[in-house]
RNA sequence: GUCCCGGUAGCUCAGUCGGAUAGAGCAACGGCCUUCUAAGCCGUCGGUCGGGGGUUCGAAUCCCUCCCGGGACACCA
C-alpha cells in the first residue's frame, strides 16, 4: 500500500513531466498543510521551479494544476499566494483509504521494495559491572531503530557489543584470585561490581599487583585454563544481568545478540598486518598508525588512526575495524547503524575512513553514527548520584515503578493493590523510554522525573490513556478492540473532528517511513502525541456509542479503532507496551 | 589551538528540501462534568528564533563573523 504523501507526489509529478517536459528532476515537494486554511496537503515546487525556468510561480503552479485535472483523490487544488498549491482531499478518498487500513494489519505501513541487511549496533554495556545510565540511550534508541526497520521488512541483526576483553579483566581476575574470592559460581553482579573498583583502586597505587594484573592479562590472552575460567564466570553472571534488565526495560536484546569484544580477538593480527602489508599503516613512535586526512591534533599536527599499541596491544578501534569487516563479509550487511553517544564522533569518523581507504566497505555499504547527547540532571550536569556515581538501571528501574504507582494510587482508587504494582512498572519503564525518545536525539537530555511521569502533556502516560480510554468507550458498548475492526464499519466523514482525525489516522505511514531513513524516534513521539490530541479532541465533540445513527455509531467505533491500533502499534515501535486500563 | 554539536516563550521542547501569520506542553489565569475515564477539552497570557552582516521574491532554516554552553582531539573504551 502507498502513503498518501506518494499517491499526491506521483500525481504532481505526471503532471509536471506533462507540463515542463525538459525539467525530469523536479520534485513536487508535498507537504502536509501547514494551516488549515490552506488544504489538508500542499505542494510547494512552483516557487522553486519558476525560478530555475524564470517564469512567474503562480503561472507555474496555474499549468501543473491544468495538467492535473480532476481526481478521485482531491476535490479542490487552490493556487495560493505566491504560487502554494493548496490540496483538499475528498472525503471519498479518505473514506477509502480508512477502509483499507482498518483491513490491513500493517495500518498502510509498508514493507520496504529493497529489504536491505541492516546491523543494529546498540547497548554495548561491559561484562562484569552493573548497568547504569550511561547505557541507557543507547539501548532505548537503538532498540526503537531495530524495531522500526524490521517492521519495514529489512533484515535486522541486533548486535550488543559488549565491552568483555582488555586490561581490566586481568586486574579483575587477578585481583579475584589474590583475595581468593575467584569462585564465580554464586556471585552477583553487584559483588563484581564492588570487586572492580576494589581491584582499580589497588592497581592505581599497588605497582607489584598492577604489574601482575597485565601478566594476567597475557594470561587470558594465551588462553590460561584458570583464568579463562574465571572469565567465562564473569561473562556467564553478567549475561544473566544483562537479560534481566532488558526484559524490565523491554528491550529486544539476548545471549544470540552478544557479540564481544573478545569474538574479534583473533582477527586483530591479520587485519594489523593486512594494513601493514598494504601501506596503509606504518610504524609511528613504536606504535602502528593509519595516516588519515582531515584529523588534526590539538597542537596542529595530523592525528593518524592508532591501531597498535607500542607494547603491541590493540585498541577499540581496532576491534571497531574488526567488527565492522566482519559485519560486511560474514553477516552480508548492506546497512550498519552505531547507536553510541556524540563523544564518539571523531573517533567512528576516523574508522569509518580506514574502512573506506581500506577498500573493505563499498559504496552500497553505507556506515551510520547515530548519536545522541547526554542525560543531564536538573542542575544541567551529567545524571549522577548526589556523590557523584552513575546511577544503576536496577535502581532507575524500581523508581520509575515507585513513582508510577504512587501517581496511580493518586488518581485511580478501582484498581487493586496487585493491579498497581503490574500497571506500574509497565507505565514507568514506558515514561522512562518515552521522555528519552521524544527530544531529538542529537541534543542533550534533561532527564526528569516529574516531567516524564506527568499524565499531561507530550509523555507515555498520556498517550497510555489516550488508548485506555477508546478501549473504555468499546467495553462499555460490550465490544473488544479485535471486534470492532473484524466489524470493518463503513466510516462516513460527516463533521470537521473526524476529517481531522481522518487525516492523522492517514500520515502514520508516511511517519515511519521517514523514521526508517533518519532514524530520528522524536518524529514518531510527536505524530503520536498528535494523533492523540486529535483523539481527545474528537472524543469531547462526537459521541461514539450515543452516535445519532447506528451507520454513525459504526463509523465512529472504526475510526476509534483505528487509532487505538495506530497508538497501539506506533508505541509498540518505540518498545512501549499499551495497558488495558490504567 | 583545530574540529564537532547545541543556543527558539519564564521552564522543557517541536519546527521535515529555504516557503504563507514561528508551534506544543508545563507553569499562571479563566471557562466546561445528570451524558463513552475531567488522567480530558476550550480560551487568555507569553517571542529582537544568541548578536551582527550577507544571499534570496521569501531565512529559525543557507553563507560569513562574533558571543555563550557542551564535547572530541595517540598508545583507556
């Protein structure tokens, strides 16, 4: 099924070939209005175009529009202003298209015609330490832009690269063994989270241990049983964590979707000296270097890409290189999106550029940074606890259930203790994931509690109600959800509130279909935020069960339907379930 | 010092490829429940779009420059 915004740009575009046939590159520019005023969708080319051939716009926008001729999809094209085509959609048209979507299980969203292979790359938490804030975006973004591309049908592999190798793990596991605390088998995640910084602070001003800690770490390098298995303990324990969490949150994330750091370990070696052998690299300062153009250091000298430690350890970027060869030639990707925070731009620009000189990524591969921007608390500083540490997801967690509950308990007196706990930590975890969403992704966030929980404004909450309540509308006419669409009631447009809802209900494919391409969720929060004030506005002037006719009744339970599937599936991209009551 | 990202109403934020009179929410104030969840709706108030130049029929949006805030910048990830 095609969104409406390329049914109109098809036809404008016909009707420009027709009536400039020497101009094949013009795009119609269609939008949706702006005012009311000017149309329910406007086409902006004829400023543009008139331009290019120096003619007057609205001559312009005046031969397309005679090109164009009569629809079934308009029934009024205005010229307006300068040269705007304003565009009124018949209510034929609507009619038919809500009749379409209420049949079509994808809501007119449609499967992609070039289904590409896309790596999703997101979470990337560290093996033996708690997951706190820090890891927080990345998952919620990332999980969203899974979410919304494998409902686009392109091929999505979910890879959680977790930070599972390196020096830390032989100061960990030294530091295990000299304690005598290296049984693995009971132990916690929090316990590893202490020993950790028990470990680093003794590395920091115990020279004797620390140089036994890089032993150790060419000891799980060389594949020493004893301390393999203390490793395998540590990732074993911090697996388990990692499951918990992400089924608290919702996220899409499992042991099949771990691939480490560890996993490129052997690959190192060969892509260094494959660098080498093809001078690519050279021997800088002991260490090995990718020279690359455009980088800069702070004291105005070229800043080459360090693959190779001078003590011929590796680095991030090397594995990143590793990872992203083997992303390409094994998994087949056509697509690979890194959801990690803005301070890593330089650092994926310089080994996208490797990549590139390398020769290991074509050009239909195309390499995304999807960055973000940083959680601040109200005093605009980095979200941490009052004594400065990073705050746990377990804890993040639990609070959001508290502060749930207690706005529940508040507001709704019918629901049972039981029924507060489970609506709870569904409507926090939602307010959790819907504040981090809606702001653009790029920018910094301030993260508040207050603000997220509310139950007015743009937040879960809202929304969450905006669909309990068209469910409360069917129970109360003794109907479910599934019925009314099984229903398929004829819709009729018969005042301003249902158009407008009309016109809503029609653009949430365009929306996603924006989304897949900029992978920008704000956008999505926003539609939704939109389509549910549409709702409440249609709701307070059009009664649905009291209608004046039966056929009115029918038609009013669709469009009611269909929004509450158009909340229910646009929240369910953005990893957010809907509750029946709340 | 070089580069990247931000700066829009008191606060938090939208603003799509340069389009029409810059929009929401919160806060403040005033209305609307014998009728499907008032967790809602309607209204009022609120702006030199960081400053200054430029390009354009048209600039929050593009270019230049300056100011403010954040960040990155070789052997951590």
């Amino acid at each position: 099924m095609d969104t409406v915004k390329n049914i109109l740009s098809t036809s404008f575009s016909l009707a420009l070939a027709r009536a400039y046939p020497t101009i094949c590159d013009a795009d119609a520019m269609i939008q949706l209005a702006k005012q009311p005023q000017f149309g329910d969708y406007q086409a902006n080319f004829a400023m543009v175009m008139a331009k290019r051939i120096k003619q007057a716009p609205y001559d312009v926008a005046r031969r397309v529009v005679q090109q164009l001729g009569t629809s079934d999809v308009w029934d009024k094209l205005e010229i307006a202003g300068p040269g705007f085509i304003n565009i009124s959609l018949s209510d034929a048209f609507l009619q038919t298209r809500l009749q379409l979507l209420l049949s079509d299980n994808r809501l007119g969203i449609p499967l992609s015609t070039s289904p590409q292979v896309v790596v999703v790359d997101y979470s990337g938490a560290n093996v033996a330490k708690e997951m706190h804030v820090g890891h927080l975006r990345s998952s919620i973004i990332g999980d969203t832009i899974a979410r919304v591309l494998d409902f686009q049908g392109h091929r999505v592999t979910r890879q959680n690269h977790v930070g599972d190798w390196g020096t830390q793990f032989g100061m960990l596991i030294e530091y295990m063994i000299q304690t005598k605390q290296q049984d693995t088998a009971t132990r916690q995640i929090t316990e590893l989270n202490a020993l950790y910084k028990q470990a680093k602070q003794k590395f920091d001003v115990d020279e004797d241990f620390a140089t036994r800690a890089r032993a150790r770490v060419v000891a799980l390098q060389g594949d020493d049983k004893q301390t393999t298995e203390i490793w395998k303990g540590l990732v074993a324990i911090s697996k388990e964590h990692f499951n918990d969490i992400f089924t608290r949150l919702g996220i899409g994330l499992r042991d099949e979707h771990i691939r480490g750091e560890s996993f490129y370990n052997d690959r190192l070696a060969d892509l260094t000296q494959e660098l080498e052998h093809d001078a690519l690299a050279r021997v800088d300062q002991g260490a090995l270097v990718v020279e690359l153009e455009g980088f800069i250091d702070r004291d105005d000298n070229p800043l080459p890409l360090l693959v190779r430690k001078s003590d011929g350890g590796y680095l991030y970027a090397t594995t990143d290189l590793a990872a992203a060869k083997f992303r390409i030639e094994v998994l087949g990707a056509d697509r690979i999106v890194y959801v990690t925070d803005a301070r890593q731009a330089q650092h994926f620009a310089m080994v996208f550029a490797v990549l590139d000189k390398a020769g290991w990524v074509s050009e239909q591969v195309s390499l995304e940074h999807v960055s973000f921007g940083s959680m601040l608390g109200k005093d605009k500083k980095p979200f941490k606890t009052r004594s400065g540490e990073m705050i746990s997801l377990a804890s993040l967690l639990d609070e959001a259930s508290e502060r749930a509950a207690r706005v529940l308990r508040d507001k709704n007196s019918d629901l049972s203790s039981t029924e507060v706990v489970t609506l709870a930590s569904n409507i926090g975890v939602a307010a959790l994931k819907y504040a981090d969403l809606k702001t653009e992704r790029i920018k910094d966030y301030m993260f508040s509690w207050e603000r997220m929980i509310a139950f007015e404004g743009n937040t879960a909450p809202y929304l969450l109600n905006a669909y309990v309540r068209i469910l409360s509308v069917f129970r109360k006419g003794c109907l479910t959800l599934q019925e009314v669409v099984e229903a398929g009631g004829r819709i009729v447009i018969t005042n301003g509130r249902e158009r407008e809802l009309a016109i809503r209900l029609l653009e949430l494919p365009d929306v996603v279909e924006t989304l897949g391409k900029e992978l920008l969720p704000h956008r999505l929060c926003n539609y939704l935020y939109a389509l549910a004030s549409t709702y409440h506005r249609f709701y307070e002037a059009c009664p649905v069960l009291l209608a004046d006719t039966i056929e009115l009744q029918h038609s009013r339970l669709a469009l009611s339907a269909l929004t509450a599937q158009s909340l229910k599936q646009g929240l369910e991209l953005l990893g957010i379930h809907t509750v029946d009551k709340m």
